[in-house]
C-alpha cells in the first residue's frame, strides 16, 4: 500500500559537486538549502541583498550583481530611527547612513566577483505578489530632497523588495502576470548567460504559504510562479527545476509535516525535501562525502556535560583526527573551525551545556 504520491525527480546530468560555485537567492526556503551546503563545506554565497520573495526583486537584484552597482546616499531612506534600502533586507538597515552603505555595496562587490565565478545559481521564488511604493507618498522615497511636492505627484511607483514595516497604504500591491514574470527572469537570464556562460540555474518554488494574501489568492500566486519557471526551463537547456513546493504540498501533504503557524515547514519536511535534492541534484562521490561531513557537523555542535573527562578528551581527539584526514584530503575546503574546535583551541565557555 502506498501511502505517499510518487514522484519523479529527474537527476541533473552534471549534478553539483565539490569546488563548484553556488549563489543562492530568494525567498526564505533560499536559506534552508543555502545553510545545509553551507554546514556541508560546499562553496556558497547566499542572499546578497538578503531575503527576497518575488520575481521582480529576484531579477533586480541579479542584474545589479552583474553590473557591479554601488549604492549611494540618496538611494537610502531614513524612517523608524533607521536608514533602510527598499531593495534589500532589513538585515542592512542600521542607524548610521555610512555604516549601512558600507555593508550594501561590500556585499554588492562580493557577489559580482562569486557571480562572474559561479558554476550553479540557485533562484527559489515565493510569491508572484510584487508592492510599489507609491509616488505621491511623502517621506519614503529615496532621493525625495531632490523632488518638489508637485514632483512627487508625478513619480511612477517605486518598486520595493521589502516593505520594512512601512504604512500599508504607502504601497500597492500587484500580482504580477505570468507574461510579467517570464518577461523580467527571461531578460535577466540573458544577461546573466552572456555575463557567465559557463553557469546552469536551479529554480526552486519554495513551499511556504504566503497565507496573509489569502488562500485562494496564495495558490494563484504560486501557480503563475510554477508555469513561468516551467515555460524557461523548456526554452534554456542551462536551466532546471527542484519540485521543493510539489514535495511539501503533494507528497507528504500533511500538516504534521508544517511549524505551528501551518505556513512554514517544519525540521521533518524540510530534511526530507534536502535529502531528495542532495540524491538527485549532487553527485555520487560527493553525495559520500556528505555523509562524512555531517557526522564531523555533528560532533562539532556537541556540548559536553563533563568536558574535563577523560572520554570526551578521547572524543575531541578522534575527531580532530578525522577532520585533519579528510583536510588533507580535500585541502579545497575549509574546516580551521571545526579543527580548532577539537583541538580546544574555542574556548571552555563554549564547552559547556
């Protein structure tokens, strides 16, 4: 008897493997993945501008990378005691102007050089429903000093990727077309090709339920996602598909499998969606190294009740062996934490639990 849909997930014919350059971008399913080939020493650069959910500020984004922007002052606003981007995270926003511009373009410069390098780029989109901040909306447009008030009433809406906690009814809100969302990913891949020629992408449609749109409106959001990712695939022979989104919701398709709020996907789903991205979209000799790997990330988040016993001294030392191994073996990835780790060289205040 089944007790799950079955579902065929096609391998990449020249899956991921060690050494190989992955950016990842989008929503916060982006991260999911990007933290486990991270914590795996796979070579990754995720969310320059920090999290974002649609296909506008996605592509937005990319192409900034590729063209190696640098944001100035003006492309800063200054409102909850914070100066913010629209276009990034507000993981960037800080109270002072300088330090935040800092952190922007340091993060721009980094992911132009990582994109120009990287063999895979990982997109997971998480909503067709993109906000503009209106023209006319005094006080949060960047640049506004350089606008007179009947100016401001002129000003086209101003696309944002993050709306900071800003009044609602500074934004409208727009559910963007399928034609919109093939338009602005299929102009930014071209450039994209032509910039790398050597990079493939991997689209993801993450699973998490953007429910405060509604339920009904939530699905036609996906939808839209679903058919224009669908539509690039067929056409570029350098861009594949990850059913993240038809694992959570077709296969195992219960809400046991989801946090409390019944929107995110719990510890459970989440491994069980990377282990099917790790058999089917990593290669085979990588896939064991892996596996060697989560037993040292393990053993490196283990906190000792009695740290000063001969037996965890003994555990500290086995490891530290194993590690400095698989180093020596693979010199390309980095493990000066976890070596220093066993070593004791990280201090006994982390030791304890």
């Amino acid at each position: 008897m089944e007790f799950q849909l079955p579902i065929q997930i096609p391998s990449l014919p020249s899956p991921i493997r060690y050494g190989d350059k992955i950016l990842l971008t989008g929503s916060c399913f982006t991260e999911h993945i990007g933290n486990q080939l991270h914590d795996w020493k796979f070579d990754t650069l995720q969310n320059p501008h920090g999290i974002v959910f649609d296909p506008a500020s996605v592509a937005s984004g990319l192409v900034s990378y590729i063209e190696d922007r640098r944001y100035t002052a003006g492309d800063l606003v200054f409102f909850n005691e914070l100066w913010q981007s629209w276009q990034h995270h507000s993981v960037f926003s800080g109270t002072d102007r300088g330090e935040v511009l800092d952190r922007i373009n340091r993060s721009q410069a980094r992911a132009h050089s990582f994109l120009r390098e990287a063999r895979w780029l990982i997109i997971t989109l998480g909503t067709s429903f993109s906000y503009r901040l209106s023209g006319s909306f005094s006080g949060l447009l960047p640049g506004e000093a350089a606008y007179s008030e009947s100016g401001r009433e002129h000003r086209p809406a101003y696309p944002v990727a993050n709306c900071h906690r800003a009044p609602a009814q500074a934004f409208t809100k727009h559910l963007m077309s399928i034609e919109e969302i093939h338009s602005v990913l299929d102009n930014c891949l071209h450039r994209l090709f032509s910039f790398n020629p050597a990079i493939e992408v991997i689209f993801t449609i993450s699973p998490v339920r953007h429910i405060r749109d509604g339920v009904v409106e939530n699905n036609r959001s996906k939808a839209r996602l679903i058919e224009s990712v669908h539509h690039l695939v067929n056409k570029f022979d350098r861009i594949w598909y990850f059913p993240a989104y038809e694992l959570v919701v077709d296969v195992l398709r219960d809400y046991r499998f989801y946090d409390l709020d019944m929107v995110h996907p719990n510890y459970q789903a989440t491994h069980f969606v990377l282990d099917k991205f790790t058999r089917h979209f990593i290669d085979g000799s990588s896939q064991q190294l892996v596996e060697e790997i989560k037993k040292i990330v393990i053993a490196r988040r283990h906190r000792a009740l009695h740290p000063d016993t001969l037996a965890h001294k003994r555990f500290l030392e086995d490891y530290r062996r194993k590690t400095g191994e698989i180093a020596a073996r693979y010199p390309m990835l980095d493990f000066r934490e976890e070596l220093a780790w066993f070593a004791g060289e990280a201090g006994e205040h982390e030791s304890g639990g």
